[in-house]
C-alpha cells in the first residue's frame, strides 16, 4: 500500500508584508512524532506560506489535510479546507490549536458552523493525530472505506461530522517530551531556513497561571513539562550552523522562560553560539509573570539581544482579581530597578485597555506606573476576546457589558486563485460598563505618545534628565498630548488622524468587513496600505520619521514648564536641556533610510551625553562636560544601513513594511546598530572643528 499523503500547514500571509514570521515548529513537532511511529506509512509534507500550500493542492491530492487554528490564520485555513474538499471530497481535514471554545457547548456550535472540518485537536496535538492517522488506516481496510473514520470517538479527537458533533476520550500530555523527535535534527524544518522566518525553539510546555484573557490560561494546561537540556543544546547549535546570514533573531516558544533553574543553562548556550557564530544578535521571548530576580540572573548575559519583559496588563489590584491574574508589585518593580541597570538589561511591558473593571483613571495610572517605574518599553494593547480564552464566554460578556468592534488583523489578507478575498477578522473591547469608547479612544492616544517616548532610545536622555531632577517622567507623554490641541503644524493633525484611525479600523460586524472587501477597489485599498495595517505602529513609524523635529520641540517645552513649576529652570538647565534636545535630533536623524550616502548630522557639544546616559541616576549631566566644547557626528556605518535593508527586504519598504521594521528594531543593541550608532561614545567622531553649514542645514530641516 502506498504511503499516506499528509500535508501540514502553520499559516502566514505575506501579501502586502509578512505578517507571521516564526517557522512552522509547531507543525514540525506533530510530523516528527508521527513519522517516528508510522516512518514510511506516511509522507508528510510542511507548509507555511498560503501561496505554497494553495498551489500544492490544486497539484496534489493529499489524503490528509492538517492546519493550525490561531486567531491570525482561522478563516484562510477555512478557505483551504474547503479548496482541498472541492478538488478530493475523500480528504480528511484536521484543525488544531488554541483558537478553540472552552466548554463543549460552544465548541458543538463552533464545529457545525465549519462544515468543512472533520476533526479538531483541542489540545496537544502528536498523540491526537497520531490515533488519528492509526484509526484512518483501520478505516481504508473496511467496507465503507474513508468514511468510517467517523464512526467512533478518536481519544483527543473532536469529531464533526453533519448533525453530529463526537468527544473522543481525553488523553495525557507528553511528559517526557523527548519522545516527540526534534524537527530540527530530523531535517524537517531545513526548508524553512529562507532568510525571511526565524526559528525557534521550545524549551518546555504548560503554564502555571490561570489568566482569564490568555488561551494558556486552562488548568489543562497548567502542569509544566520539558525537553531535556542535552536535547536543546544539540537544536540551538544545528540552527546556528544552518541559519543564512540574513537571520539574525532566535525565538523561544516558551511562555515564562526564566523562572526554571535550567533556563541559566539555556542562556548560557545561546552565549556560546553568539561568541562562536554571531547568532543570534536578537533573541525573542515571553520571561515569566514573577520571580523576576531569578529572571534577570538568567537573561542578563543575554542583555544585549533581549527586553526584559515585565508584562503587567493592568497595576490595578481588582482589574487583576477580576481576571484571575497576579502581577509584580508597584514597589517590587521599583525596588528591582538598580539590579536592571546592573545587569545592563532594556525593559518591556504591556498593558491591555479594557479589562473587565477597568476605567479611563485605572488604566491611565497603569501606564503612569509603568513609565514611572523606568520601563524602557511600555507598549498597549486593545482587548481581543479569542475563542478559548475564558473571558469569551457569554456570561463573561454579559457581566462586564462589553461593548465589542470587529477589525482587521494587520497584514492578514489575501487573494486566492479563485478571486476570493480572505481577511482574518479579531474581536475587540472598545467599551465597558466601566469605560466608554470616547475613554477608550483617548486611552489609544495617550498610548501611543507613551510608545513614541519609551520607544528605542531617542527618548532615554530627556527621560533620565527628569528622573535627575526629581521630577514625574509620566508627565512627559501626558502633558504632550494635553497640549497637542493648542499647537499649530503638522504633529496634532498625525495624532487626530491616528484617533481617526484608531475609530474607522472598527465594524458592527466580521460579516460586513468580509462582505465590503470582496469589492476590487475595497481591497485595493488593503494592497495600498490605506487601511487594514497596525494603528498604532504605522503611526508611531510615521511620527519618527517625519514629525521628530515637531515631537522632541514639544518634549522641550513640557519638560522646561516642568522645571519651571518646581522652580529649577535657570540658564544652566536650560542650557543643558536644550543640548539634550540637539543630542536626541542627532539620534533620531533618517533612522530608517537605506541611502548609506545621507549626510551625518552634527552638533556642538559641552557635555558627554552619550557617557552620561550609561552612569547612574543620580550623577549630573555637569560631571561630563567636555574640557572645551566639541562637533558630534553621528554616524552610521554601513553595516547599520544593511540591516535596515534586511528588515525592508522581509516585510517590504511600504509604510506597513517600515513600521514592522521599526518594531523589529526595538531592542537596546538594534536601535544602537541600526539606528543610533552615536550612543556608543566610541563611534562619536570627537572633533575640534566648529559645526560646519552643512550640518546647520540638517538641523535646520529637522
């Protein structure tokens, strides 16, 4: 008998920029398991780009069609299944993932409104579809042939079948996960070194937090098992000798990666290959919820590749109990702050506006906490209600009386060869019994100046200039936006356009954004970039790279008014403040062009700011002044410009593009590297020439 055709698919769209940009591990562990148990029975093949998968079905006839469920591939997957039903009726379709209800009821409901799927996989997915494919064999072999499959519960299996919906028996998680074969020893995952995806690796499974908001928040899942360390090592080391050049970042899948004494090993690893290959030079993860001492002693060698992130979602004791989450205390972040700066590690955190209870005042003093707290990175997001995530549930909605919108997921749309237009479509709280969406509205404003201020390092000076005097470094967004509506150019109509924005992105329902699009000119506007991208990242990339000039002249006037109020402006602060401001302009300067030819900003300098920024709080911009003032030129080398290029060459040098490559390069060393070089004194070209006219002219058309 001839193998079992498989094909597997972890889905991406790349239409205008490429949306998802992890290789298909996930998938890879479910092949590897498989084929370790039934080798030459089966032959599977991996998918991730929907052009490759869409073209390999029209050629191919697979017996079996399995595809991830995420919130960012849900109805394309859809549309596949039923391309794959319209060319072979015989195929089995296979769903699995987190993007899945939670109690029987809604998941009954759920399968039969999605006909084109014959079983889900709620849960881990090897054995699952391991029995399945054992059970699809059985059924070849009978008298009614493929059909049987359906005949009986599969264990781990949700079976669909028209007017019947079949609850296969539960089964246990692997807890030794090295019985599941690496993808990545096994070759599997080879294919998907293209220079584009970027690998990543898991260390362990399960999450021991029971969040209301997160998919991982099931007790299912609650019980934490792992690969052994041997095993992870041999996988790091095999991705950094088959990585192109071009890949500079390593994800770890992990959901609380340094809480677990072995993650120090891990990190350790990963130094090993950075000193023996240069890889990688950015590492992504999620660090855990607590136990952030042990965190940083794990992550701090790893400073110059990683944010820490120290992710809160809200600081307000019962927006916390209200979703069955428990965070680092306000005093606990301050107090771990000088350990942070020893052990040179960048910050992150995030929020989500609109949990349940929450109002405009607690969700303002969040970020007021955080910003305050000297997080380098404070970044919020919009309440997504995502199938498995209990917070979905009918009696949830109705408690907390959400007021919800529809939107498009950035980036996720498509046309197939048939002509039809997919988009992927995410529910959002815009309102509450607690917030109003005017409240809601404003809260996307103000995150967005608390993003553009925490955001890289053209901010870090002016930040540290507060914190020297005293002062509140939250009054700095704050007050900016307050004083937005009184000035005149071009920053307050980039600011109203982005509330605007914030407002159009939103419909009634996913039925009318679908419908709307499937008008040639409509998803024209899709292609354009015009609609359908990231709000509030597009607008953030468009603030620095055409309002800088406007953005750091208001920072000035909010910060001299804040001195002044506390009556410490005088000539020399003054003075200081204002070659800070010059200093952050050099900074900010076309950070992301490619032209390696651009002219250098300069500035004449009284003060080593680039040293002053590395010293501790408390030590005065005075301690470093030069011994007579000289012209700083900021300078970015040419490998700096070439990584700007890479980003661009992966997600496109559109708007869309330029603001994924923005996020990209969010991390102290990349912003250093790509962006910045100037913030290492060394690469400051010290001079004793006075500012020449042509750099006069830089400052003049900033």
């Amino acid at each position: 008998m001839k193998p079992l055709t498989i094909f597997l698919g972890d889905l991406t769209y790349d239409t205008v920029s490429l949306s998802t940009d992890s290789n298909p591990l996930n998938i890879g562990y479910v092949a590897a398991y498989s084929k370790k148990l039934l080798g030459t029975d089966v032959d599977i093949r991996l998918f991730k780009y929907i052009s490759d998968l869409e073209e390999a079905l029209y050629v191919s006839r697979p017996d079996v069609l399995g595809l991830s469920n995420y919130c960012w591939c849900e109805r394309i997957s859809l549309e596949l299944f039923d391309l794959a039903k319209t060319l072979n009726p015989d195929v089995i379709t296979v769903w699995g993932g987190p993007n899945f209800p939670t109690d029987r009821e809604a998941q009954t409901t759920y399968l039969e409104n999605r006909q084109a799927v014959d079983f889900y996989l709620p849960m881990e997915g090897e054995i699952p579809f391991y029995n399945l494919v054992q059970k699809l064999f059985e059924s070849l072999g009978s008298a009614n042939g493929v059909a049987s499959i359906k005949d009986e519960p599969i264990p781990g299996c949700v079976t669909n079948t028209r007017g019947n919906v079949m609850f296969g028996s539960s089964v246990n998680r692997l807890k030794s996960l090295d019985e599941i074969p690496s993808p990545y020893l096994e070759g599997l995952l080879d294919p998907f070194f293209d220079g584009r995806l970027k690998p990543r690796v898991q260390t362990s499974r399960g999450c021991p937090f029971s969040c209301t908001f997160c998919v991982d928040g099931s007790s299912a899942v609650n019980k934490v098992h792992r690969f052994s360390l041997e095993r992870i090592k041999e996988e790091l080391l095999y991705i950094a000798e088959n990585v192109p050049p071009e890949t500079e970042t390593l994800g770890i899948s992990d959901l609380n990666f340094g809480m677990n004494s072995r993650d120090l090993d891990i990190s350790d690893a990963i130094v090993e290959l950075q000193d023996r290959f240069g890889y990688p030079r950015k590492v992504m993860m999620q660090t855990g919820k607590n136990s952030k001492e042990k965190i940083i002693k794990t992550v701090r060698k790893l400073s110059n590749s990683i944010d820490l992130l120290m992710s809160v979602q809200s600081m307000d004791d019962q927006v916390l109990e209200n979703v069955g989450r428990k965070n680092i205390s306000k005093e606990q972040m301050i107090a771990l702050a000088p350990t942070i700066r020893e052990a040179n590690l960048r910050t992150a955190s995030e929020v989500i506006v609109g949990l349940p209870g929450s109002t405009y005042e607690s969700d303002v003093e969040t970020l007021r906490t955080l910003v305050n707290a000297g997080m380098d990175r404070v970044e919020a997001y919009t309440l997504m209600l995502l199938n498995g995530a209990p917070l979905t549930a009918k009696k949830e909605r109705m408690r907390w009386e959400f007021l919800t919108k529809y939107r498009i997921l950035p980036r996720d749309f498509v046309e197939l060869q048939s002509g039809k237009k997919v988009l992927e479509i995410e529910e959002v709280v815009v309102g509450s019994n607690t917030l109003s969406f005017l409240e809601y509205i404003e809260l996307r404003k103000l995150a967005l100046l608390v993003f553009s201020v925490t955001h890289g390092v053209v901010f870090d000076p002016i930040l540290k200039y507060i914190r020297l005097h005293k002062l509140e470094p939250f009054q700095l967004p704050y007050r900016m936006l307050q004083k937005l509506p009184a000035l005149g150019g071009a920053l307050p109509e980039a600011i109203e356009s982005f509330g605007k924005d914030t407002a159009d992105e939103l419909w009634d329902s996913a039925e009318d954004i679908e419908t709307y699009y499937q008008d040639s000119d409509a998803y024209q506007r899709l292609l354009d970039g015009k609609e359908g991208f990231n709000v509030i990242q597009v607008h953030h990339a468009n603030i620095v790279a055409t309002h800088m000039t406007e953005i750091l002249h208001l920072a000035s006037n909010v910060v001299k008014e804040l001195l002044e109020e506390a009556k410490l402006l005088n000539k020399d602060n003054q003075a200081q403040f204002d070659e800070i401001i010059s200093y952050c302009a050099g900074l900010s300067y076309n950070i992301l062009s490619i032209d390696e030819n651009q002219p250098n900003p300069e500035a004449t300098l009284t003060y080593d700011i680039s040293s002053w920024i590395k010293s501790s709080v408390e030590t005065p911009l005075s301690a470093f002044t030069f011994e007579e003032p000289v012209t700083a030129i900021f300078d970015r080398k040419s490998e700096n410009v070439q990584t700007i290029k890479k980003q661009l060459e992966i997600y496109g040098d559109t708007k869309i593009g330029r603001a994924q490559a923005l996020k990209e390069n969010s991390s102290y060393q990349y912003m250093e590297k790509s962006f910045v070089a100037s913030l290492d004194a060394a690469l400051i070209r010290r001079t004793k020439v006075p500012v020449t006219e042509a750099s006069k002219k830089i400052f003049s058309q900033r």
